[in-house]
C-alpha cells in the first residue's frame, strides 16, 4: 500500500518538504506518535516527546497547521480583527478576547484594518487562510456586507462587535450606546447645560447612530433643540478630534458642553479646548464613552460610560465558542450594559 505522505511536495529552490514519515521512519515510532507530539498530546511520554522533538529540529520540519485542520474539521485558532488598534479601549478588548479563547486552548490571531474597509477585506482573506474556528470582528466604518461576506467565504462562525452590519445574519455583541449617551446627555442637563453639542464619530456608523439618538432622547425630554451645527463628525481618535474643536464656535454660537462619541474624541476635545484657552470641567463640560484607563487620570479625570472592555472582551471570546459549539442555532444579539462614571470633566454649566 503506498503512503501518501511518503510523496514529499518540493520547498522552494526544489528541496523537499519534510514530512510526518520522514520524522516517524528516522527515530523508529508511528506516524501518529509524531502526530501526536505536533498537537501537544500529553499522552506521549517525557522521554519519547524529547526524541520526536529533537529530530522535528534536526530535520527543519514546519508544520502546516492550516492543512492539519482541514483533516481533522476542527482548529485550534480564532480571528478577531478590530477596527482601531491605536484606540486604548480596543487594546483591553483584545487583551480579554485572547485571556478566554487561551483558557479554552485557542490561539488568537489579531489583525487590525485602520477604518479601512479595504484593508479589512486583505486582512479577513489572509486570516480566513488559517482556517479559524472562528471570527471576531468589529468593522470598520463604511463596512460593506457582501463584501465581508465574500471575504470569510464559507466561514459561519462569526461574531460581530458594537458595530452592525446591514443584511447580516451573524451572533452581535452590542454596547447600549443609545442608553450610554442618553445618560450623559441628562447628566449635564441636570448639571444646568442647555446648549449641549454631540461631538465626534461618523453619522453612518450604528454606534455613531445609536449614541446621537441617546442624546437627541435626552435633549427631546428636557424640551431643548438639538442643534445641527453642534453635530460634530470626526475620525474616533484624539488627533483628529482636537483639530475640529473650532467647529464648535462658528457664527457666534457657543455650547457650554459635549457628549464625545468615545473617550479618544473626549481627550481629543480637551486638549483642543485647552490650546483656545477654555478650561475643561470649567468653562466647558465634556464626557466620553468606553472609560479607558487613561480617562481617570486625564486632566481633568473624564466623566464617561464605563463598559469594562476587557470583560467585553471576555464575553465575545465565550459567545463565539458558544457558536463554535451550536454553529446551526439561530443568531443571537447581545446587549452589555453601560454606567455613568462621574468625574470632574463634567462640571456645572458656569453661572
């Protein structure tokens, strides 16, 4: 009978690729001795373990985990690809996405796109190479459905974060972003704001959406105008955020106040208010979204909706295990929970 491993694709240059056979036939074990070793068994002895591993390295095998998933229809690795790494709330995400999937055996693989939906569409092709269990994505803004679809292929495993997709029928771990802001918004009207401005994000992202109807809520209850020049869109980060402060102060209007799409653009707009002179949690009231680390040690420390990223981050890795483990039930939409952390970024409207 004739092994089919035995028949060695070339390397590049013409040079064979070792195979499982070569290993096994040159210490005198099994092939699935060998196997068992590469997949970390623990039913290999101590002493059998080192010799396999001893000639893997002395041979130069590379193991290609990729086709051993396709024999055995299962993997050991989970996609998650975030739409800003830069932002520190994503870092947290990532750091409670990778705690869980290791305490399960599962090896993360990161990519990030940068807000580019271009970028997410070679990011999602290599990763989907490694034939993942699974994704976590989080999409960059102007994300394209089909396109994503197009790019996971015959993927079924996925998990969407805070963002939605239109059309899609994939597990959706939501924060309550329009609760959040409704929260702040009535924060700094009960602290006697009237002109309050809604700072940051992208109209056409769901987050973005959903967090300007808490707001718009918040102002319709109180019997206060939403004022359209006081609609502020920027990229999510600090940088941009800071440069687009002085569209807050055109045609002699002036807020006394904003609800920042996340704590990025809260900082961002500080920093952009210091460098005209206006004092935050002074002159001008600001809170943020997500509660960073860096957000109770800003100057001032930032009021904001705490959501626990790296617990977020936790319950995203359990969820798509779950779907991992039932990929025929029906998709579920999660919503976590958001509380009002109060700082001194939030101060009362100056008399």
């Amino acid at each position: 009978m004739n092994d089919s491993s035995s028949t060695k694709p070339p390397r590049k240059g013409g040079e064979r690729a070792v195979t499982v056979t070569d290993i096994a036939q040159a210490i005198g074990v099994s092939r699935a001795t060998v196997s068992l070793v590469l997949r970390g068994s623990p039913l290999v002895n101590v002493d059998t373990r080192a010799k396999v591993e001893a000639e893997l390295r002395r041979q130069r095998y590379v193991y290609n985990r990729a086709a051993a998933n396709l024999r055995r229809r299962t993997s050991s690795s989970v996609a998650l690809v975030i739409n800003d790494l830069s932002n520190p709330f994503f870092a947290e995400f990532a750091a409670g996405v990778d705690e869980a999937l290791g305490e399960q055996g599962y090896v993360t693989l990161l990519g990030s796109t940068g807000e580019s939906p271009q970028r997410q569409q070679a990011v999602l092709g290599t990763l989907m190479e490694h034939t993942p269990a699974g994704l976590i994505l989080s999409p960059a803004e102007g994300s394209d459905t089909a396109q994503v679809r197009q790019a996971l292929g015959p993927t079924a495993n996925v998990l969407l974060f805070n963002r939605a997709l239109v059309g899609a029928d994939w597990d959706f771990l939501a924060l309550d972003n329009q609760q959040g802001a409704y929260l702040a918004t009535r924060h700094l009207i009960e602290r006697g704001h009237r002109e309050i401005a809604f700072f940051g994000g992208h109209a056409d992202s769901s987050s973005c959406e959903q967090r300007r109807a808490g707001y718009q809520q918040a102002l319709a209850e109180a019997g206060l105008p939403v004022t359209p020049q006081w609609l502020i869109e920027s990229a999510p980060n600090r940088l941009e955020a800071a440069r687009r402060v002085d569209e807050l102060f055109v045609d002699g209007l002036r807020p006394s106040a904003a609800v920042c799409y996340n704590d990025t653009v809260a900082l961002g707009l500080m920093l952009g208010l210091t460098s005209r002179g206006i004092r935050p949690g002074g002159d001008f009231a600001v809170t943020g979204f997500d509660d960073i680390p860096e957000a109770s040690v800003a100057v001032p420390p930032l009021t904001t909706l705490t959501v626990d990223p790296r617990a977020r981050g936790r319950q995203a890795a359990e969820l798509l295990l779950q779907r991992v483990q039932s990929p025929d039930a029906p998709p579920v939409r999660t919503v976590a929970p958001v509380q009002l952390r109060i700082r001194e970024s939030s101060a009362a409207r100056p008399i």
